[in-house]
C-alpha cells in the first residue's frame, strides 16, 4: 500500500514540476537561426541612414533600432517571436499603442511601409546565407 502511495505523491510532484515549467518553455528565446535574422535587421535598420515615422513623428535610424529592439526584448521574453517575420510583424510594422503602421524614407524616396521594407530586406539576406 505504501508503494502505490508513494507512487501517487511521485506522480502529482511529477505533474505539479511541468505545470509550474511550462510557462518557463513557453518563453523561450527564438531559434539561433531566428535570433541571427533579428540581428541582421537591427543592424540594417541602425546602419540605413534613413527615417522612421512612428507615432506622428519622424526619427532617425538609430533611435528606431533602439525602438525596435526593446520590442523586440520584450516580446522574446514572451516567447511571441518564433520566426522573423514574427519580428517583422510584430516589432517593426506597427505601433502597439495606436495600431498605426511604421513607414521607412530613404533619402529623396517616398516612405514605404516598414513591413515591406523589412521584409525585402530578409528575403534577401536569408537567399544569401543559404
């Protein structure tokens, strides 16, 4: 009797440690393969040279890297980035507060859509690494 008891304890412990660790797997980092496309995007948004509007303003390169990658923190930490278009679409294409989307100016050229932009710029990056 004392065995089947013991087994019984061993099991609810068993059951009680994956319950307590699933939100812990859940918030894993990305995949390497992920997190290296992340880096690669944050470098070309920081080393662009060119403007972002966000929010009614326009912002150079480097504070909308700075923007960007604490989204990006904060959302790996969720565990919400998976893939880099995750990154894309869910650090870089939009604002969490007003839902208005991120638009990118390189010099003298109309402002395109930040999720466009990005997303030409990993499908060339990625054709390259392969």
């Amino acid at each position: 009797m004392m065995c089947a008891m013991d087994n019984l304890k061993t099991a609810k412990t068993l059951l009680l440690a994956l319950a307590l660790a699933a939100p812990l797997a859940a918030r894993a980092a990305p995949p390497p393969n992920v997190q290296q496309d992340v880096k690669h995007l944050l470098e070309f948004i920081d080393h662009s040279g060119c403007s972002f509007f966000r929010n009614g303003s326009w912002s150079d390169a480097k504070t909308a890297e700075g923007h960007v990658h604490m989204k990006y923190d904060y959302l790996a930490l969720q565990g919400r980035i998976v893939t880099a278009q995750d990154f894309i679409e869910k650090a870089a294409s939009q604002s969490s507060l007003s839902g208005a989307p991120y638009q990118i100016r390189c010099g003298s050229n109309a402002p395109v859509l930040s999720r466009v932009w990005l997303s030409e710029e990993l499908a060339r990056y990625q054709a390259g690494t392969k």
